[in-house]
C-alpha cells in the first residue's frame, strides 16, 4: 500500500520530530524491563522540567490528551464540591461537562470566544470553589490565557483551593511555569508542541492536590493513587504493576523530550513564536483577518477569519489535495467562518509558514 | 544512545509483527483526514473478523488493554445492577473492583487459581444478574474458560442479561467468536497475540449492549455514544470529533492485522497451537510441572511452577542480562513460585519456544 504524507498544520497531531518517530519503532521493551523503567523515570524528570515543576507526580498518562482532562477532575472532585471553570472557547466547555460527571456542582464563566479568560469575574463566579479551571492555550480559537495571574489570585483568597489548567496546546511551545503560577492539576497532549504522534497525557499533580485526592475514584484505569504505584513507586519503596504502559509511545515521548531539551526550552520558544509571528503578519499580507485578540495570540496555532464568499471546506480540500497540507476548520458556530492554522513541535519553522502561506495565495 | 532488544516471552507486551512497527513509523496523519479514515474503518472491518462479530459497534479504544474493561463496565452498569463475575485470576479479581466503583452489587464466584470457570456455579450465583463477566483467557494463570458455553447459557435463562469476556489475551491467538457465543461485550489489548505495541483496547458492543448502554457514565473519555459518533458516525450520518484518536497507534494496529488476516486466522491460531504445545512439552521434558489445569490450557501463554529450591527472580534475571529473554513471573500468591511463558503474535513460532526451553536448560 503507497503511504500518504502530509504537512499537518491543523491543530494537531503536527509532524513528530524525527527523533519521536524513531523511538516509536525502537525495539519494543517490557513495561517491568529495568531499562524500560529507567527511560520511564528519565521521561518524567524531561517532563518535570517542561511543565516547570518539581512535582512528584508528573508523569504521561496512557491515553490521549482527553484523558488527562478526566483524570485530573476524577481525582479531584467529589460530589457537591463546587468547580468554577473559565469557558472561553471548546475546552472550556468540555471541563463543565466533565466535571459534571463527576458530581460537581459546576459554575461556568462564559467569555466570547476568542477572548483571553478574564481573570476578576472568575474570581467573582464564587467566593469559596474547591476548584478553578482555565484553558491556558485554547485549541478551539488561539488564545492565551493568563493563568500566572489566575493561580496566584485563586491561592492568595484560598490557600486550600486548587487550580487546574489544561495545557494541551502549550506545553512545549510556550512557557509553562506550573508550580510558579501555583497549577494544582495540569495535563497535555503530546501531538501538539511536544512533537509526538498523539496516545498520551503528561500531567502533574501539586502535593496540595495529592492530599486532597479523590481516594476510590469512579475510575479504576485513572486512579491516581494505583497509577503512582506503578510510575513513581509505593509507599513501601518497590513499583507495583497497574495497566501495561504504552511503551512505544513512552519510548517516543522520552526521545522528543530529549530533542527539545538538547536545543534548550528557551530556543525552542523562540522558534514558536518567530514561526507564529511570520504566519501571522503573512496572513494580514494577505489581506486576512486574524481571529483572536490581538496581544492574547498563541503563536503555535493562529486563527484567521474565512474571507467574505471563499468555501472553507473547498480551500481545506485543496490545500489538502493539491499540496499535501492540512489546516483544520473552526470549532462549533465558527467551523465554517475561521481556519486553525497550527506551526507546533518539529514544524514551529519559517519553512513550514512561508510553505503554507504560499499555498494559501495560491488558492485563495 | 545504544539500544537494547529483546526476545519478549512474558505475558506480554510481545514482540511486534515487522508490519505493525512499520505502521507506527509511516509518515502520520491527521485523525480527521479522509486518509486516516479510510484506515480506521478497515480497521474496524479487520477487528470484526478476529472478533467473530458482525457488531456496527467493534473498535479500537485509545487506551491498554485495561481500558477495555473500564468501558466495559461505565458503559453498561448502573448502581444496584447485581454483576456476576467469575473470578479465576488477577483480571476476573480486577473486574470485580472496577464493578463495584460503578455501584454495581457484585456477586463474585472465586476459583482456584490455575482453574477454568465453573459455568454451573457461575449460573447458580445469582437467579437474575444485569450482566455476567468472564475471563476467556486469564493472563496471570494461563487458563482457558468456555466463554461460548457461559454465554450461551446465560443467554437461555435470560434474553435480556449481557454477557462480558475479557479477551486480551486470547484474540488473535485462539478462536474468539463472540457473536456464536453470545459475548455483549468484549474488550482486549493489542500487546498480546495481536502483535502490536501496547496502546489501544479492541472492543466490541452488540446491539443488545448498546440498546441497555448506560446514556451519560462518569466517564466522558469512555462515552461510548460520544466514542461512536466519531468511529462508526454519528445517527445523523457525519463523524463528530471526540477527542483525538492515536493516529500512528491505530495504523500499527491495522498493519499488523492486515498481516494476521492475510496468513490466516486458522493459519494464525494453528501456529499458536503448534508453539505452545511444543513449550509446554519441552518443559514436561526438563522436569518441570504445569500449573494451569491439563484440557484448559492456553498454548499462546504457558504458566509453569518454579523447581523448589530454585530463586525465580534470580532465573529471569539471567535469561534478561545473558539471553535477552524476558520471561514474566507469577501473580499474587504465585509471584515467586510460578513463571509465565508467552509465545504471542510474531512469538508464537517453534524457534522462539526451543530458544526458551534452552536458555531454560542452561540457566537451571
């Protein structure tokens, strides 16, 4: 069967780096193997120093990033326990959901999409939430939150209060400072900035959090407790065997992690945002109009407004079929009106946004 | 950074089909390309012949094996529905935990160890259960159950009652055929006889299952409505975004199916046959003593007891360090006096059990 190659500059996946493909064909090792548990330790320090934290448990969960949207609010919301989530785009929208399943009594702040979350009516939405929740890079429209300042304001009310960021655009590709900006709960995706195909969650949990764990949750396969036992070792020292760990992918996570840091965090943000600010300013060339905030753009995946009278499933089609590229459609009321144009991990690169800015001339 | 290999002989994960980590290292897709698409149905297609099912509802779910059971048990108990399990090993004794989360009144019906489950007493558990729940082949002991006699008897006492198998470590090495034996819901792992890297659950929901499916479980990962409606479309005919499949996981996994199907699965299932049966035979021929009860043993994974006076940690150690050879050990009670021997997927080959049996032969 021909294989098919694509540029993926859609909201992810985006192109893994060389070196997460060759560790996800790397001879396969058990989940017991002594070498393989080192790459697993080694993978969580990488990961530790990525979200900027010396979080304990920080560790990739074995699903996609989703799945650390479910574990973090699993073990950490009992039924009745009032959650404040910030809803400003896709994601944010998702937590109410979520959290709602686990039997939260769920206060959502809307905020017009496209908009960074406004940190005082958060504030504002209840005076004594278990939890807060905000989207640090929203998938759905681009924009960055501050969550820096919503971590230290939520602390400083409530010192027991714990803070939750998704941070499955950002991790990688802009700077995460979890335990500075006083993040409780925090997941990813490894198929946006950090470079590897999708199949797993990094996610880190404060010692705060820990403590105030959810101690049966639901959820067996997500049992933070059980899962620590495994990654980071029991309370009696030895690791005991929970699910087999997607090795493969831990394998490639590990062999990214070591790219990124080996080109040094600092490097790898600045590439993110002169690759972002080049498609960008391109876009505006072009007589396009970005679609978040200006000031609040996420410079790893831009959103521009669909022209007056263009097809967006038409120019999607053929930047997929005549040049091999893809770019994703808007989320929800804007899935036909704005365009996710994604430069993240191994493709945050002048190359990939002259590439994909030429494209579009042509076929606009 | 030098890489090891290994001959995986332990109860998985096992060593890959050439053509499943090929499949993982192909030049990724995005999950909503109508390439990957094309991939993903064929997979579902495939899945649907191992599993011996006509199911709309056979897929791929974005976990290890053990996610399978989660959904499994989300998607269909509602607290106070009484659930029978059979328990013959560490997986039926995992089910019972997972139930119980799910506030279902478990009934469990222990075994000894190293035996297959008892349909009568299994039957006579309980006059009336919502579901009941078997092992097909029990990973930590190396027995074989008739899951086709349980579920046709279930099935004649009671039209309405489900009927669940764990089969993580049986499909793709020995028949499954859950339509013919009336299995509402089947989950299992890739790592096993599949021949692929751990990372994905294959499942399958009959119709009976999904008409009784739990409509919002706690876990929105797992939603299978959610999960379907992007898999298998949704009831207005378009695929909805759930969360984001693993991509190069699941073109592994179609790989190594493609290769499975096109050897056979008779071929496939007489070739595990052949391998086991010389395993089990060598190890009678060096002295050793069987664990798993004679007529209900698993030729893809033999359980063997370790010769008094001899260290088992102490034996796989060597076979790791000097021979490369990953054996696992035993579960629970058995973890020093029983060893697990697997020989799954592209394992399951006479080489690979005469390498064993004289790594063994040196080693002892």
């Amino acid at each position: 069967m021909a294989l098919v190659d694509r540029v993926l500059l859609g909201p992810g996946p985006s192109n893994p780096y060389p070196e997460a493909t060759a560790g996800l064909a790397a001879p396969l090792l058990g989940h017991l193997d002594p070498e393989f548990l080192r790459v697993l330790d080694e993978t969580c320090e990488r990961l530790r120093t990525v979200w900027g934290t010396a979080n304990r448990r920080t560790l990739p969960l074995s699903g996609t990033g989703s799945i650390g949207m479910e574990a973090a609010f699993a073990n950490s919301v009992r039924p009745g326990d009032v959650v404040v989530v910030a809803v400003n785009g896709l994601f944010g929208q998702r937590m109410v959901d979520v959290a709602g399943r686990y039997g939260a009594e769920v206060v959502p702040v809307e905020h017009e999409f496209g908009r960074p979350v406004d940190v005082q009516r958060v504030l504002d939405a209840h005076p004594a939430p278990r939890l807060v929740a905000a989207v640090h890079a929203e998938t759905s429209t681009g924009v960055r939150s501050d969550i820096g300042a919503l971590g230290t304001a939520v602390h400083e009310r409530d010192a027991d209060a714990l803070v939750l960021a998704d941070c499955v655009t950002s991790l990688g590709g802009i700077e995460v400072a979890a335990d500075q900006w006083g993040v409780d709960l925090g997941y990813s995706g490894t198929q946006k900035c950090l470079g590897v195909a999708p199949g797993l969650a990094p996610f880190t949990v404060s010692e705060r959090a820990w403590q105030h764990r959810v101690r049966r949750p639901p959820t067996w396969y997500l049992d933070l407790g059980l899962i620590g036992d495994y990654v980071s070792g029991s309370a009696g020292g030895g690791r005991t065997y929970h699910h087999t760990a997607p090795v493969a992918m831990i394998a490639s996570l590990h062999a990214a992690l070591g790219r990124v840091l080996e080109e040094g965090l600092d490097a790898v943000f600045e590439r993110h945002r002169a690759a972002g600010e080049r498609l960008q300013t391109g876009l505006v060339e072009l007589g396009l109009e970005l679609f978040a905030q200006e000031g609040h753009r996420l410079p790893e995946l831009t959103t521009v407004r669909v022209p007056e009278g263009v097809d967006s499933a038409k120019v999607r089609h053929r930047l997929l079929t005549e040049y091999g590229i893809e770019i994703g459609g808007g989320v929800g009321q804007y899935a036909s009106t704005v365009w996710r144009i994604g430069l993240m991990g191994h493709n945050a690169r002048l190359d990939r946004a002259e590439l994909v800015l030429a494209a579009l001339r042509q076929v606009l």
